[in-house]
C-alpha cells in the first residue's frame, strides 16, 4: 500500500470540505473495495476521508412502508433489522448473502451503490425498489444515480448521506452468484409495488452496469407469474463474457433469475 | 496398541499452536537489521531484456541495493537445475534451456524475475522495485501445449528446438498396436487435464542471513526438504559450501508439492544478503506473487484409446501426450509427465499391452512440477474416465466392466515399470457400493428428475504409487537422488524421547504420529515425545516429504532406528537384572524380565545407559541410534471413490450429494489423521473436477490470478464425505505402509466427472465442470 492520510470527517460538509482540499482523496466507510485495491497497489489516493463515523450515517429507520438507511449502514445491520425485515424482507434477504461475515460487518450500503460495481447486488434493488439516494447536495431518483459500470452521478465533493424508498407489496432477489468472488453474475431484484407497478433490477449481468428489464416490468404488469416473461428477450449483446461466463450464459441466467425472483415474491 | 500407540485416534499435538495462533512460520522470524527484497517482475510473457536503468531506485529513501541477473551470473550462483534425467526415445538426454534465478537476456513467463531491491523496510524495497525502470523487446508468446509444437511457433530456448523437452515412451508400442488388431471393440477419448494453482495457506517465504565474521547462511524458508535445499543451494547454485548453510524450514503452512522446489527467491536473498552486506534479507510472497511464480501442476492433453475383446475384456491401452511444463524446467518437471505418470496407466487392471507417448513441452507460462498427486492424478483420471467410458460404450455396468479386468494375484508386474505388491480391489468396489447405497441410485434419479434435476453417479478405481523410492531403481530411472529416508531416536537419561527425521511436517502431523510409533513401542506417553524436524544443524542429513512418503519411508526409518534402540535397552536391563536378553520384556514403561517379578522402570535402564555405571563389558554408554532406510518397492495405495451428483440443467450448477471414499492405505497408524488426508484430498480433486483453473489469455496473462476469478473450494460446496478403508498390508516396509496423502486428489477428480458426464448423459465436457461449462454441455448436448 502507498502512503495514504486518513482523515475522520465530523460530517457531510465537513467531509466535501475535505475532499475539495485533497489532491487525490477518496471518502471511505467499510474500504471493502478501496482497501484491498490500495493494498494490491492498484489505488493510491492522498487522502482517505472516513465518513462512517458521522453522527446517523448508520442509522437506519422505518415508520409504516417508509424506509431510510443511512449510507453507513453495514450489510449485517441491514441484514439483521428487524424492522425492516417486517416491511421488506427481500432486502434483508439480499444484504444477508453479500460476501463473507467480514464484509457484512464493515461494508456499507452507502459504499456499495456508491463503487456500482457491476456486479454488487445493492444497485439492484434500489432501481427496483424505486430508491431515491440522498445526498450532502440532492436527491436522486436510483434510475439517474447509476450511469454506467463503476459510473454515477455522484460529483466529486458529493456524499451519500442515506438512501430511501418505500417498501413494495411484494419483492424478492435471487442471485447467481460467481463461483469464484461470489460476487453477482446475474441478480435479479423483483419488486411489486401495487397498481401494475413492477420494477425489475438486473446486476452483474450486463456490460453497462445495473439495469431495469422493462420488458419484464411490462409482461410482469399483466401477469404477475414467472411464466409471463417466456417471451422477454435478454438481449446477449448487451451482456459480460468472461472465463467464468458467455453472454449467452448470462443472458440465460437473467432470465432463470428472474423467474426464481417472481416465484419468490409471488 | 496402548491408548496412543499405533491405530490409536491422538489429538493432533501441533494443533494447539496453530489454533492458539502460536506457530512460528518463516515470515514470523525476524532478526536485528532485517532488511526486505522486493522483485521486479516481467509484465510480459515472451520478451527480450534491453536494458535495465536502476539509477533511480537506488536513489530512493532506504534502498542498499539494486542487482539483476548479469551480477547474479556474474558472482558465479548457478543456473536452476532439474533432479530428474529423461532421455528421449532416440536416447538423446532432455533439450533443458537455462533458467538463471535472475533473467539475463530474455524473459519468459509474466512473473519472471529480473532485478531486486533490497531496503530497510518492505514499503521501500517495493516502491523502488517499480522504479526499476526495464525496457523490453515484446516478443511472440505461446501458451498451449499444442500450439508450443507447431510449425512457427514462438521458440523459447535455443537447446530445446521445437519447445520440445523431450519425446519420451513407455510400453511396447508394436505389441500394443498388435493387440489393438485383435480387438472386438476399441474406445477413443481426447482427454485435457486441468492446470491448476496450488495456492497453499501460507505463501512462500524466505529469510536469509548472512554472518560475515563466520562467512555463514543462515536460512529459514518454506521448505518441505530443507537437506535437499541446502545441497541444491550449496552443490549446485555455489551460494555457500554445505557447512556455511544452515537451512531451516520451520512451521509450513502447506506444501502440496509447490514447497519442494528451491526457487529463484530463496537463491537471490541469501547471495543479495552478502553482497548488500547486510545481516539479513526476508522476502515473503504476497497472494498475486504466488499465483504467478509457485510452480503450477497438472496441464495435460492426451489422446487415448482402449481395446477390449468380444468380452469386454481390455487387451491394450495406448496413449499420446502431451504436457505443458511451461518456461523452465522445475526441480522434478522431467519426472511427473513420466514416471510419475505413465507407469500408472495400468490402474488396477490386467492390461497385457500398454504403450504412451509423452511429449514435453516449453511454453510463455508458468513452470509445471509436482502439486498433490503428481501425475498420478492425471494417470488415474486418463484410465478411470476412460473405463466409465467405455462401459457407456459398450453398454455393461461400470463396476461390471472394472471387476472383470481387476487384478487379482499379487505380485503383478505391469508392463509399465511397476510391480503391484499387494491389493484387494473388489473389496474396496464393494464397500464404496454399499455405502453409497448404488444399488437404489435409480429411485433416487427419479427423484432428482420430478424437480427437474438431472441425477448422475460416476466411480473411479484408483491406484497410485507412493514410498518413494528405492534408491537404485530411480537413479536407473534418471533420479538425481536417492530416496531413501532417515531418522535418530535419541533417549534422555530421564526416558524422554527424540525423534529426529529427515521427513518434514508441513500440515500431515507428523509430531503426532511419530510419536505414535514410541508411544507403541515403550508405552511411554506421547507427552514424553518430541519430534524434531526441519532444521539441517538438528538433524542428520534426509530427503524430507513429498509423495506420501513420510509414513512408508519416513516411519520405517524410525521403526529400524527403534528397533537398534529396543534392543540395547534389552541388554542393558538384562545386565542390570542379571536376566538373560531374550526374556526382557518392554511394555507400558516397564522393562521387565519375563515371567517373573524382576523389573525397573524405563528411565531406570535409560539413566543405566547414560551413568554407564553397570554397563555390559565393552558396550559404550548412552541410548541413541540412528537409521537410513531405503525402500525397498514403491507402495501401491489404492480405492474406490464414488460420487453422486445433482444438475440444475437452467444454470448448470451441481451439487455433490454425496461423496464415497473407501481406501487401502495398508497399516494406519492413526485413523483420524488419516481421515483428515483423505477430506483434504478429495476436496482438492473437486477443486480440480469443478473449479479450479489456471486460465492465460493469448499474450500470456494469468487471467485468474486471484480468489476473485481462480476459484478454490469451500466448504460449503462439499458434502459429508463417506469415508472408510479396508486394508492389505504392504510387504514392503516394517509396518506394512502405503501412504493416505494423496490418494484423495488422485481418485476424485474422475469420479466426480463420471458422475456429471452420466447426469447429463454424454461425455462433451471439460474440466473443471464450472457452472458455465455444465450448462454450455448441457445445451449443446452430444
């Protein structure tokens, strides 16, 4: 690892001020990416500015469907809130397979869809839950947040405060995950959140990143069953290839995914 | 047996500090004014070296030094040898390239090591190492086996035209293809055998000191055979003469094979520690280091076919391989694609007519050696997947077909090298079947098949060779070593007991089941034992553990070393009882003469040895003998794995739904330790069957050189494995010894894709059988 300054930011301006003062600075929670990367040498930013200590950026709340996580919530808290687990359990579910013990316990939601990585599962469910990402700055809707693979539209000086949503009727993930990092090779979140309103959040799968599966939304609209996306296409060309999988592969496993997904939250 | 004597299930006496946290591995060592060498590695496969600009790097904070391979030559340490002669089919010795511990002109694999750095600290030796600035001229790299043997393909070294190492042969080739004329029916398979990253716990380490007032080494490493590491480092590479080296292999967490070699770090710390004048120099790999420079293991491709007469009985087996040995040749690289390998072909059948060829070749990757199993593996996967393949083919029962063509008088001289000594093959079958309840299996595919689940079952009938190795034999085989091994028993004058060993324990627990051996002998408790081991200023000159070798070879060692001990302690007690030697008995920490109430205490007659008060007339005084032993036959291990699986046809997982080992081990001195090889080597070889692969892009890159991408097993992708032994004793050997270290990885990786190729009922599948892999075969079907 090169040399690096650790900073602890008191809060959300405090830690942008921070970051506008640094010559190459990173904001860090859990560092369950950032630091194994700056350890293989891969990354070396000046300054790591910690913002998991701020006041509530752990919290997490929930008053009737209404949900708030703070953007320091570790995947264990969410994995474990019993709250939560009442008004969308699918959640819970989701965070309570991320990694290994060690990385549930220190890495955050916040890092997670901050890093969206294209294969992190948390991207999934917020396009799918209809999230809205706060930060120190705006609101912004999950559909705009994620831009691309390991792309947002956060800016420079932006901090993730929380993210909030309300809880759907009904939703389920289910993840195929790699063999090797365990990581997402096609997660399909499925949320129903009443009034012909499904969302349908695909990770891990496609070379852009995160995805809604609108053809799925569509076909899930008038038949709420694992049989009604037969006919959805999942366009291979969009999709990873790699040595652990084609794109058709891929491209299948969306699909198998999916169907698992609805059966569940059926 | 007494409570820890032979078969006795002891807790594992070393397992206290490894748990607690408390062993002492190399990278725990450190001495005053350690310094840290980092090295500069080739980004490239294939390239020539024009120059190296180091002037920057030695300016940065805290370097003392900067040295590359011309220095390195230039000191006069030698070029990395290979322990094993093969000589080609025309008698022409191996095509061997050189492989200086520093490259000098050309770089050949991403990893290579061209220059290092030595610092005070780590973080300095390392941020100097990327301030080495070397300019290359990228040359053509070749990464398959296959592609290595084409007209125009990229040539690595001058002496080896046509990246050929050798073309070498065993067997009868006309009478082969004699029988294959007689033949009712023959099967055909193109076999690849997986590369694979042996990826120990702990990554290689070395420590080398350098004390200039006595011009001495000192060096602690991962070794698995620190006297063959200091003769290596000594007599060949000329680092320091054998007195002037002390080699230490301390805790070693695992070896698997990857540990055996003395690599190109070991070498550059201990000569770089004198010519930096610095007291020490430690270098400890990092998890990317060793995935590209612990040698890999494996890599195989083979073409093979078997005859069968009108009752499917098997009248010849041939086949042509190929094996990848990749930029160097490794210490034992020659041995594993031959003798290690093709004088197992005949598995556990009567085969009259065997012949293989095998071609070694030179490749931009990784060199090849020994990783668990050693070419066994691939010999029993070749023979196993071959007889499942051909009882589909020829439409009988598996087992049926492996029953009929086992061997069943002993001694059995193949007609590849070896001479079984010892076996009973259908009662291994029989106890894998039972326990695997075979004869329901097709209820329970009916079962799988209602959810949608494709069921399979596959066996494999392994046999591997272990103990190695009389001496004789493999010096006429091309060794450069005899493979004998040794052992000191030292008895305290309070009746305490050393066992020093050639033999080193790098996770087999060995401080447990050596002392077995006192235990059982004397009746002492095993709390009265010690094992020494690892550390050549302790112990007496031996060739350390490898090959399953440390309980056939390693305990008759010491079973010969006890048995000089046994009997001066007989005559000593008898002199003090005034009994004759014949009647001494020794049992439960008593020696006693028989029959009667005349005893002392066993530290009576060991303190007897030492005060040399009342010795018998001319016996010189003390207790303490030492053994070589030098085997006399390999030992022949042998099994039935089976293995039973479930396919997701949607997305190609399986799940292993049960797991069946049944092994001939011979004498088992402790069945837990044993049970303990056998789950560690089956998970290996499902490691191999369904996961692991070491994957290169076109230009030479490891592509899975991570955990994020090089999948291990875990625990969670393995069932409760079903294990139990049956047991012929090995004549061999004193204790009548085979070996349990390998077997697992060797039987599994064929039963395993037996089980898969039959759930999805056609053979069109490579290895590792990932999910990908199972659901492509899966669609594409035969």
């Amino acid at each position: 690892m090169y040399d690096t300054t650790y900073t602890r930011a008191k809060d959300a301006s405090d830690a942008a001020k921070k970051m506008r003062a640094a010559e190459d600075g990173q904001f860090i929670a859990g560092g369950h990416t950032l630091l194994p990367t700056m350890k293989q040498r891969l990354a070396a930013p000046s300054d790591l500015i910690d913002i998991s200590h701020i006041k509530g950026m752990a919290d997490i709340s929930v008053s009737r469907k209404d949900v708030t996580i703070g953007a320091a919530a570790t995947h264990a808290s969410v994995a474990n809130h019993s709250k939560l687990m009442k008004v969308c359990p699918s959640l819970c579910e989701l965070a309570s397979h991320i990694g290994d013990p060690a990385v549930r316990n220190r890495g955050t939601i916040g890092g997670s869809i901050a890093n969206n990585d294209p294969a992190a599962d948390y991207p999934a469910a917020m396009v799918a839950l209809g999230a809205t990402i706060v930060t120190n700055k705006r609101k912004i809707r999950a559909d705009r947040f994620f831009t691309g693979m390991f792309e947002t539209s956060l800016k420079e000086d932006e901090v993730i405060k929380a993210v909030t949503f309300k809880a759907p009727k009904s939703g389920a993930y289910a993840k195929f995950p790699n063999p090797a990092s365990r990581y997402a090779m096609a997660g399909v979140y499925v949320a129903d959140h009443g009034k012909k309103d499904i969302r349908v959040g695909v990770t891990g799968a496609s070379s852009g990143g995160v995805y809604r599966a609108k053809n799925m939304e569509k076909a899930l609209a008038k038949d709420f069953s694992a049989d009604a996306i037969d006919g959805c296409k999942v366009d291979e060309g969009d999709m990873l290839s790699d040595i652990h999988g084609s794109a058709a592969y891929r491209a299948n496993l969306v699909k198998v995914m999916a169907k698992r997904a609805i059966a569940a939250a059926g | 047996m007494g409570i820890e004597g032979i078969g006795a299930r002891v807790l594992r006496k070393e397992d206290k500090r490894f748990i607690t946290g408390q062993g002492r591995y190399t990278d725990d060592h450190k001495v005053a004014g350690m310094h840290y060498a980092a090295f500069v590695r080739s980004p490239h496969a294939h390239a020539k070296i024009k120059k190296i600009n180091s002037k920057a790097a030695n300016q940065m904070p805290g370097v003392v030094g900067v040295f590359d391979g011309k220095q390195l030559t230039g000191d006069g340490i030698g070029n990395i040898i290979c322990g094993w002669m093969i000589h080609s089919k025309d008698g022409s010795p191996m095509n061997m390239g050189a492989w200086s511990a520093l490259a000098t002109e050309y770089v050949r694999y991403v990893g290579d090591a061209v220059a290092v750095v030595i610092a005070e600290t780590l973080a300095e030796a390392k941020a100097a190492a990327e301030a080495v600035d070397v300019s290359y001229k990228v040359l053509k790299a070749v990464i398959n086996a296959e592609d290595a043997l084409k007209d125009g393909a990229p040539q690595l070294h001058p002496e080896a035209k046509n990246n050929t190492i050798f073309d070498w042969e065993i067997g009868d080739e006309a009478a082969t293809d004699a029988a294959f004329k007689g033949a009712a029916n023959v099967v055909e398979m193109d076999i690849r055998n997986n590369r694979l990253v042996p990826n120990a716990i702990e990554p290689r380490s070395a420590l080398a000191e350098y004390d200039a007032a006595e011009d001495h080494f000192t060096l602690h490493t991962t070794s698995q055979n620190p006297h063959v590491a200091r003769l290596v480092l000594s007599a060949f590479y000329q680092v320091a003469p054998e007195n002037k080296l002390r080699v230490i292999a301390p805790d070693v967490g695992g070896g698997f094979g990857s540990k055996i070699y003395i690599y190109p770090e070991e070498i550059v710390c201990l000569w770089a520690a004198k010519k930096a004048r610095v007291k020490a120099i430690k270098w400890t790999a990092d998890r990317s280091e060793a995935f590209i420079t612990d040698a890999h293991g494996r890599d195989h491709v083979s073409k093979a076919k078997m005859a069968f007469d009108a009752d499917n009985r098997i009248l010849g087996f041939k086949i042509d391989t190929i094996a990848n040995i990749g930029a160097y040749m490794s210490l034992f690289s020659s041995s594993v694609p031959t003798y290690l390998y093709a004088t197992l072909l005949s598995g556990q059948y009567n085969i009259a007519n065997i012949h293989c060829n095998v071609r070694t070749v030179y490749t931009n990757t990784v060199p090849v050696d020994v990783y668990r199993g050693a070419g066994r593996p691939e010999a029993a996967f070749l023979v196993e997947r071959m007889m499942e393949t051909a009882a589909r083919q020829l439409d009988v029962d598996p087992a049926e077909l492996r029953r009929l063509n086992f061997v069943r008088e002993f001694p059995h001289q193949t007609p590849v090298i070896f001479c079984y000594d010892a076996g009973d093959y259908e009662t291994s079958l029989n106890a894998a079947m039972e326990a695997a309840d075979y004869a329901n299996f097709e209820k329970r595919r009916k079962r799988s098949a209602r959810k949608g689940k494709l069921r399979g079952i596959g066996m494999s009938c392994y046999i591997e060779a272990c103990g190695i190795a009389p001496s004789a034999a493999v010096g006429s085989l091309g060794a450069g070593v005899g493979l004998w091994e040794s052992a000191e028993i030292r008895v305290n004058p309070v009746g305490t007991v050393e066992i020093l060993t050639g033999s080193h324990s790098h996770g087999q627990g060995h401080e447990t089941t050596f002392g077995q051996l006192v235990s059982d002998r004397f009746g002492l408790p095993s709390e009265n034992v010690q094992v020494i081991h690892g550390d050549t200023d302790k112990v007496q000159f031996g060739m350390g553990t490898y090959g399953s070798r440390s309980g056939a070879v390693g305990m008759s060692a010491i079973e010969k070393a006890l048995d000089k001990v046994e009997d001066k302690a007989k005559k000593i007690a008898a002199h003090m009882l005034e009994a004759s030697e014949g009647d001494i008995e020794i049992k439960d920490g008593e020696v006693s003469v028989k029959g009667t109430d005349k005893k002392l205490l066993w530290h009576e007659v060991c303190l007897g040895a030492y005060t040399g008060h009342n010795l018998p007339e001319g016996m010189e005084p003390g207790l303490k003998e030492g053994a070589f032993y030098d085997p006399t036959n390999f030992t022949f291990p042998a099994g039935c794995y089976i293995c039973e699986v479930e396919v997701d046809p949607d997305t190609g997982t399986t799940t292993i739904e049960q797991f069946v080992a049944a092994d001939d081990f011979g004498k088992i001195i402790n069945p837990m330790i044993v049970e303990g090889q056998v789950h560690g080597g089956v998970a290996q070889g499902i490691g191999q069957a369904m996961m692991e692969n070491a994957e290169y892009d076109d230009s030479g890159q490891l592509i899975s050189a991570s955990y994020m991408d090089y999948t291990m097993p875990r625990a969670d992708d393995l069932p409760s494995f079903k294990v139990s032994t049956t047991e012929t004793l090995c004549p061999g050997n004193p204790l009548g010894m085979k070996g349990c270290g390998e077997a697992g990885a060797i039987g599994s990786p064929p039963a395993v894709i037996n089980a898969i190729t039959n759930a999805i009922g056609h053979n069109n599948l490579p290895m590792p059988a990932s999910p990908h892999n199972v659901w492509a075969a899966v669609q594409a079907g035969e």
